[in-house]
C-alpha cells in the first residue's frame, strides 16, 4: 500500500481508504460479521483511513464499525466521522447540535477521540449556520482535543471555495468530482495547496455510475451521463475488463490526490479492490474509456441550498 501526506495534518494516509457508510446496509442488506471482517481486511492489508457518519444506516454504519475497530490497536487507524445530516432532509448544523452528535458518535465509535470531524452535505444547510456555528463547534472540539482536524464535506465544489474564502479548514471531502467521468476537483488544487488544505476523493465508481451492475433508480445522473457510463463498462466488458477496476485505478493514479474512498462491506471485495489499486493501468483501454466519456465530461448533477451555488 502507497501512502500519501494529507494536505498539512501531518497524517500519511493510504491511497485507498474505507468508507464505511456499506456498513448501515445503504446499498444492500449486510451481515453484520462479514462487515467486520471486511474492515479488518482492510486494515491488515495496508488501509489506515477510515470514514462514516451517523447518517449512513442512520447511525447503524457507526454502531457496526464501532464493534469492528475495538478489536483493532486504536494507533493503527485514522477514524473519520462527521455531523451535521442525520436523515435524508435532516441537517442541523448549530453549534450545539454538533458538539452532542459527536459525543453521540463517540459512544458508537468506542473510542475517546476522532481524528477527522467533518460537516456533513454542508450545502443542504444554511450558510450562515454552517459558518457562525457548525465551523466554531469544530474549532472548540479541536481545541478540546476530542478531534485532531476538521473540515466539510459536499458535492458542489463551490461550498469548499465559500468556507475557505472565510476560515481555515484541515481537510475537505469531495465526491464523484475525481473519477472518469469528472474530473473538475483538479480545478481546486490551487487553492487547497495554497490554503494547506488536505483533499479526501471519494466515490471513485462515481455512486455506480462506473460499473458493469445496474445504476440505482435514486441515482441523479441524468439520462446522457447513465448512457456513456453504460458504454463504457460494456466496452470494457467486450474487452475482458471491469470498468470499476480502471476506475478505481485512475482515482488513486494521481499524486496530487492523497486518498480516495471505496465502499464495501465484502472482504473480497475490499481485498479486490486493494488488488486493483496496487496493479498498472491499462492505458490503452484508459484511452478508449475517456473518449467514450469525452462527451460527459465534468458534467454533473445539482444539489443542496442555491445560496451554496452563487
């Protein structure tokens, strides 16, 4: 496993991390054991950067990996955890809401501190909240040494470039803007290398859209984005390929992106996917996938509160 520094925290971090958000059996009904065990694989083969949130499985995921990490040497780790969204439309981001969602985290978590604290889906929140409360309720945290950083999370790459235009972050979470389909998250390095701002990448597979399996109905790709996605994983499928490997492979390719999360809650199929991360790309085939992505492009899908948008 390669690792990579995350922005000025000082952590190395492996280029493949685990998020466990399969854990709360979003995507499929899981077995709690082979959950578990899918996270000790993850770590015994190098993963060091875990990521959930009490919103996923609407605290379940936590709960899980809470039983799967206290077996594990709490220095072997760096746990990930955020606030803020607790139900499909339910945010709060008030500082007092988040001071108790991480002492509610901690206690599913079974541990005393988290290394990484984020805001979740900030731009489904107000921006005043986010601003004059949820960013001082982590900075009280980090002073109080339950967290050792902090950050947001979201789609819109524009919410990162509003909070940072007015405080200091350690990292950011960003999603579907580093994969095949979209690369538009390189447009922000500038100014997380100028701000020391540590860049977390995930849903490489960009929420299934770079796959051979059938896209979730809830998925809010449009029709012209679904159809190329679906070209591609047969191209590659006529070729021997798996559309999610090369994906995979071209998220963690880039140096400039410290980590990038994959879920499962499968130990074959983390172990697969740590396989796939460690293997050369194809860059012939990676050359035909991007053609047959061209059209698409950077080409992406609305979310949250307008105000974030401006």
């Amino acid at each position: 496993m390669k690792y990579r520094k995350l922005g000025q925290t000082g952590l190395d971090v492996s280029i493949l991390s685990y998020g466990a958000s399969s854990l709360g059996s979003v995507f499929r009904n899981i077995n709690e054991s082979e959950g578990i065990k899918s996270v000790h694989a993850a770590v015994d083969q190098g993963i060091n950067l875990i990521d959930v949130s009490p919103y996923y499985g609407l605290t379940k995921a936590e709960t899980v990996l809470g039983r799967a990490i206290k077996d594990i040497p709490r220095d072997q780790f760096i746990l990930s955890t955020k606030a803020g969204r607790y139900g499909e439309k339910l945010f709060d981001f008030t500082k007092k809401r988040i001071m108790t969602s991480l002492e509610e985290s901690l206690g599913r978590l079974q541990t005393d501190y988290v290394d990484i604290l984020l805001l979740h889906d900030i731009e489904f929140g107000s921006y005043d909240q986010v601003m004059e409360e949820g960013i001082p309720a982590l900075q009280q945290l980090k002073a109080e040494g339950k967290i050792r950083f902090f950050g947001v999370s979201g789609l819109p790459l524009t919410v990162f470039e509003k909070v940072l235009a007015k405080t200091e972050l350690d990292v950011i979470l960003s999603y579907c803007h580093f994969s095949l389909n979209d690369t538009s998250l390189l447009s922000l390095l500038p100014l997380s290398e100028q701000k020391n701002v540590g860049i977390i990448n995930a849903s490489p597979l960009s929420m299934g859209l770079l796959s051979s399996r059938s896209v979730a109905d809830w998925h809010p790709a449009d029709q012209e984005i679904r159809t190329a996605c679906k070209k591609a994983a047969a191209f590659c499928e006529r070729n021997g390929e798996d559309l999610a490997k090369l994906a995979i492979q071209y998220a963690v390719q880039d140096k400039r992106i410290p980590t990038t999360l994959v879920s499962t809650a499968s130990k074959k199929n983390i172990t697969k996917n740590i396989k796939w991360a460690e293997e050369p790309i194809d860059q012939e085939l990676l050359a035909d996938v991007l053609e047959i992505l061209k059209p698409v492009h950077n080409k992406t899908w609305p979310s949250g509160n307008s105000e974030w948008i401006v």
